[in-house]
C-alpha cells in the first residue's frame, strides 16, 4: 500500500459514492487506475465493504449510551456476541479489559427507549449485570 492508496481511501471515507472519475481527479490518476486499485484493496481485505451513514437525530435516535456489560463467570465472547446481534439498538460491542466483560455502544430514541432496551440485555443469558453511561454531547467524531 502506497502513499496514492492511503489517499484514496479518505476519499473513499468521505464519498463511498464518488465514480472513480471523481476519485481519480482528487489523486491525478484515470478512473480505469482507480478502479483497479480500489478491486486490488478490496481483494487484500483493506475495504471489506460500503455502507450508508444516516443521521440518528434526523430518525429520531437521538440518545447515545454505553453499557458495561458483566457475564456470568466464563461467558465465552461468541455467546456474548450472539445476544447482542438481536438488538438494533447495539451500533458496536467490544469485548475489554477490565471489570466488565463487554462495552456496549447503544443509539434509541429516548431514555424510555433506553431502559427498556437495558433491561432486555440484562434478561439475556449469561449477563449479570451491567452498568450505563449515557452520552451527553459529542466531541470528536
């Protein structure tokens, strides 16, 4: 990977949409180049896909919070994992260091919305307990 693919790449961040024409204006090379450079990225598995950005708040999913989940003594990750992919409400998890055994990135639509989704992860098997942590504005990203 050079200097040329890493550039593409912000482009590629920032407009997933832009044609390679666009794209190969942006870093002086043909859209032809482009393409064949973007395919050889997503063959290596650099991009692994595309996908929408929507605006939460225009949804109306304008509550963000983070849930420290803690399992039950030897949860394995991958149990962890298959009862959080049944709420939509879960934007990302991670399995951390620490205390907890999961962070749990959440986006609903109120702190009605909020509690009752907590209270269906607590229910799930294997979680103990869990602690929550709602964000108040953002400051980068």
């Amino acid at each position: 990977m050079d200097a040329t693919d890493l550039l593409l790449l912000r482009h590629l961040g920032q407009d997933a949409r832009a044609s390679f024409a666009q794209m190969g204006v942006r870093v002086n090379l043909s859209a032809s180049a482009v393409k064949r450079r973007i395919d050889r990225l997503r063959a290596q598995g650099v991009v692994r896909g595309f996908t929408v950005v929507l605006d939460p708040a225009l949804l109306g999913w304008g509550t963000e919070a983070f849930v420290e989940v803690y399992c039950r003594e030897r949860t394995p990750p991958e149990e962890i994992l298959s009862s959080l992919r049944q709420f939509p409400e879960v934007l990302s998890a991670w399995t951390v260091t620490g205390d907890s055994d999961a962070l749990v990135h959440l986006l609903v639509t109120d702190m009605r919305h909020l509690e009752t989704v907590i209270e269906r992860i607590r229910k799930e098997p294997g979680v103990q307990r869990s602690r929550s942590l709602v964000a108040l504005s953002r400051l980068i990203g």
